[in-house]
C-alpha cells in the first residue's frame, strides 16, 4: 500500500527541523564546512528522505525498515547537537528546541511503525 506523502505529518516534522538545522548551521564557523555543519546537515536530510523513500515502497515491512533507518538519523543529528553545543557554536535555547522537536519526530515514528505492524 503505497501512502500519500505529503498527508504524513512526521515527514513534514522532519522536513521542518530539516530546514531549521540548515540556519542554524549557516553561523557555524568556516572550518567546520565539512565537518560537524555537514554532518549534521546530512543526518537532518537524512531523517526526512528516509521516511519519505519508505513512504513510496509498496510494503508495510519496508516502509518500516526506512522509518527505522529514519529514526536512526535523528539520533545521529541528537548526537551533533550536542557536540556543537558543548563547541558552543549553537546556543542552548536553540539546541534545547531541536532536541524536542527531533523528539517529537520519533515518537512519531515509532507511532507509524506501530500501525504499520
């Protein structure tokens, strides 16, 4: 069963903390383009594309893989936000808000894969 993308609340979720890694990152310093700003960049969009590839597969079973592949993202960008934080390269009022809206997604997604069982 193939499900409509843009109805899935969790991937709109994921696109939106997606969109917010990506400004928070611009301040980053330089030399960090290719190391921690990159990183968690890529674990962001990583959250978002994995729910949306397991969204077009045609099985329950495989749209529960991508949703775990997903959710295994988003602690990869938890883990990141953490590190710029203690770098402080991102302040705690925005770290704080990232890690309840990454929460937030994962609960979601273990909501969906719960259904999809």
């Amino acid at each position: 069963m193939k499900n409509n993308l843009f109805e899935l609340k969790v991937w709109h979720k994921a696109i939106d903390m997606c969109e917010k890694v990506y400004k928070i990152t611009e301040d980053f310093p330089a030399e960090e383009k290719y190391g921690l700003t990159s990183q968690l960049r890529r674990s962001a969009v990583s959250t978002a594309s994995n729910i949306a590839e397991g969204a077009g597969r045609f099985s329950n079973g495989e749209f529960r893989h991508f949703l775990g592949m997903a959710n295994g993202s988003s602690y990869e960008a938890l883990t990141q936000m953490v590190i710029a934080d203690r770098l402080k390269y991102i302040n705690t009022t925005s770290k704080d808000e990232l890690i309840s809206e990454t929460d937030q997604i994962q609960k979601m997604i273990y909501g969906l894969q719960a259904k999809l069982s």
